[in-house]
C-alpha cells in the first residue's frame, strides 16, 4: 500500500487620494469606507493616525482588492526603540493574513542596525523573526539615505506579482527588492502598526495596473482534501504544514511561469465564486459535492472553464467518499478502480498538453477511463492510463489524473531523484489556460 511522509470618533475633514488607474479620482471621506482592528483611528486634516496599544493594528480599506500598481503614501513613526513599527499591508485576506512592508524608525539612526531600517513579512507565519532566523538579509534592509527617525517619510511600493519594490523620499533606488511569499498576489490594503506601536499616515494614492491580467487558478480546499490546503490558513502546530509550504512554494514557481495567481475556495463551489476563476484545482477531495456544486462546475466547464482533478487509490479517497466521477461524466472521463501494477515510475507521451514525453512520479494509481489518454506507468504501459484530457465544444478543457504524486510535486520516489514534476505541472496549468 502506497503510503507518503513528509518532513515538517470619526472625523469627516480627511482627502485622501485614491486612484485607480483608467478611472478618474475621487475622495475618500466617509468613515464607511475604513475598518479598523486593535486601535483608536483618528483624523485630522488629511493626517490618520493610530493610536499605539498591546499587539499589532491594521486600518483596511473597505472593497479594496489590490493586485498590481503603485502605492504611495507619507508615514510617520517615532525615535522610541522596539516601539514604533509602522508600515503598509496588502493582500490582506483578514486581520491574520496578509503581507506588510514596515519601518523601524528608532533604527534609522543607529549603525548598529541599519540593515535593519524596513522589512518584508507574510503574515500569519512568516514574521520578521523568521525570516531573519532563515534567510538573513534577505527580506529586510537599509535605506540610504535613512530619513530622520521622527520626521514624515514617503514611500512607494511597486508591486508586479510576484516582485515589490520599495521606494524610500522619491528615491531612484529601491531599497528593498523581494518577492512575494503569497501564491494569491492579491488582496485588501491597509495602513499597519506593529506591537505597541502608533503611527502617522497622509498623502495616500493607489494607481492599480488592470493591463497585466494573470490566470486566475481556484484550488478546492473546502472538501477536505488529503493533502492540499491553504498553508496560512493552518495552525504551525499543524503536522502538515511544513509540507504544504514546501509544495506551495513548489505551486508558485509554477505559477509565476505560467503568469497565474492562486486562490483557495474554503467553501461551497458556486457560480459567483467561479466566474473569475479560469481553473479549478481540485486535488483528492475526501467528501461530496452537492448537486448545486456539480451543476456550478458543469456551467463553469462548459462555459470555457479550465478543471484539473486528481484522485489517487481507495487508501486516501474512494469513489464512496466523494463523488468526483458526477463532475467529470458529461466529457466522457470516469475514474475506475486500482491499475494492477507494483513498480513505481511513470510517464507521460508527447500529446497537446504535455509538449514532449515526460518522466513522473507515480505508484498504485487509479485508472482513467475515457478522454484522450496521455499518462501511463512505466510497468504496464498503455495497457492502462492514469491520466486523460478532454475538450468541449465551447472551449471548456479537463485533465484529469489517477496518482496524486506528480502534483504533491513529489520529485524523488523509491530511489528515484528527477521525476519532472514542475514540468508537468507547468505543461497542464499552460495547457488548461
């Protein structure tokens, strides 16, 4: 039996500038428009401020949904050592996700610490403390030259999924470079203050870029999936999530190579959720979908839409626990029962989706009935398939696979080192586009 482990009071006299790019400005100044978590917000004359408490604070802006763009704005903290971090959150997704540029004032003018004036986190795992510990230097930096430490200071961020640069007093220079570590890339903006931290906030302006479109992918992580999730979504006490970071590092390199974003769907499948959503990633689901469901992902294929579903043998998921096989019946695809094979290995042949054979992981899989075959173990060859694609008439496409292995980006298996898992994967995403 197959089995796989896995290492671990409102004021109302505010004029902010909110700019969406192809639209014209208007102001923001109705309360309505803000929320706020952990802190007193105040305005005054164009100036928000926070008031400084235990823990961190955020004041979001409502319906934003930020991608990518320009961020500008003026902040200001103070010379109070380990007290005023103050900074900028985007894909915020709630109060606990989301990542954040931020600045230590009281190091600006110490020599001691000056590679550590300004810092990238993602939130809610990946803190500074983290970072630090695992990439130094990496994701945190100097600014020169430093702003005084009470003084206002203006920022830009330049944010193209994945890279945000970081502009400090309208410098030419970023003085901080990194990539995102965030398979969305999009999400709701807001102005932080870390721990017992308040700070100044004016001059805001937000120019999103709607020409560089990405691939939306919806993974499926609301059917109890075996191994799949949203890691930031997940407790670090979580015996998994070392493994889901790893295969979700694995998922945004391909990703960013097939120009897509990633988001999760933690509940219901509907028809609003799958109207900006051009692939559904579906990956060994252990319950049922509800008729309601199923006709959603009929309408969503039929109506253009990308699926990519994977199940693997009875000992993860059975045809009893979920009921996949209604979603894939109208394209002529159905999962059937264990491939009578031992040896592991396996391999795709050339075919639309996959360019040129390659070589994949795989060991005791579920046969794939119907659609065009294209995926087969080393052992048995074409006498049985554990992958297929289809296409409708109105341009939906499916791949569908029996062995979760290639997609948990499982390069080494029983020996073998260089199964060409993000190769596949990138050929699929690329393919179902």
């Amino acid at each position: 039996m197959k089995q796989f482990s896995f290492s671990p009071t409102w004021a109302i006299m505010l004029f902010l500038s909110f700019t969406m790019m192809g639209q014209s400005n208007k102001k923001l100044t109705d309360p309505d428009s803000w929320e706020v978590q952990n802190r007193d917000v105040s305005f005054d004359m164009g100036v928000i401020h926070l008031d400084d408490r235990p823990g961190d604070g955020v004041l979001w802006l409502k319906g934003s949904d930020f991608h990518n763009g320009t961020i500008e704005l003026d902040i200001k903290g103070k010379d109070k050592t380990q007290g005023s971090f103050v900074g900028l959150a985007f894909n915020g997704k709630n109060d606990s996700i989301f990542d954040a540029v931020y600045f230590r004032p009281f190091n600006f003018n110490d020599p001691k610490k000056q590679d550590h004036m300004m810092q990238y986190i993602a939130m809610p795992h990946l803190d500074w403390k983290k970072l630090r510990e695992e990439h130094p230097g990496k994701y945190e930096n100097t600014i020169s030259p430093a702003p005084q430490p009470n003084d206002w200071f203006h920022v830009t961020l330049n944010i193209n999924y994945p890279e945000v640069k970081v502009y400090v007093n309208h410098s030419m220079t970023p003085s901080l470079v990194v990539e995102q570590i965030n398979l969305s890339g999009h999400g709701k903006i807001g102005l932080w203050v870390g721990e017992s931290s308040e700070g100044w906030f004016k001059n805001i302006s937000i120019k999103e870029n709607k020409m560089n479109s990405l691939t939306h992918i919806l993974m499926d992580v609301g059917h109890n999936p075996v191994f799949w999730n949203d890691p930031k979504s997940m407790s670090m006490e979580n015996e998994k999530i070392g493994r889901v970071y790893m295969m979700s590092e694995e998922l945004m390199k391909t990703a960013n190579n097939v120009h897509a974003q990633v988001d999760y769907a933690y509940g219901e499948l509907n028809d609003d959720l799958l109207a900006n959503t051009d692939i559904l990633f579906i990956h060994i689901p252990k319950e049922q979908y509800t008729e309601n469901e199923v006709r959603a992902i009929h309408r969503f294929i039929d109506g253009g839409g990308g699926l990519f579903l994977i199940m693997d043998s009875d000992y993860w998921s059975s045809l009893n626990d979920t009921n996949v096989n209604d979603i894939i019946a109208p394209y002529g695809i159905q999962y059937g029962d264990a491939i009578p094979d031992k040896l592991p290995g396996g391999h795709t042949i050339k075919s639309e989706v996959t360019g040129k054979p390659l070589k994949i992981s795989y060991h005791e899989a579920r046969k794939v009935l119907g659609g065009t075959p294209f995926c087969y173990g080393d052992e048995l060859g074409k006498a049985y398939s554990f992958g297929a694609y289809a296409k409708t008439m109105k341009g939906g496409k499916l791949v569908v696979m029996g062995d979760a292995m290639t997609a948990l980006y499982m390069t080494s298996w029983q020996g073998v080192d260089d199964y060409q898992c993000q190769d596949f994967m990138q050929d699929v995403f690329n393919w179902l586009k």
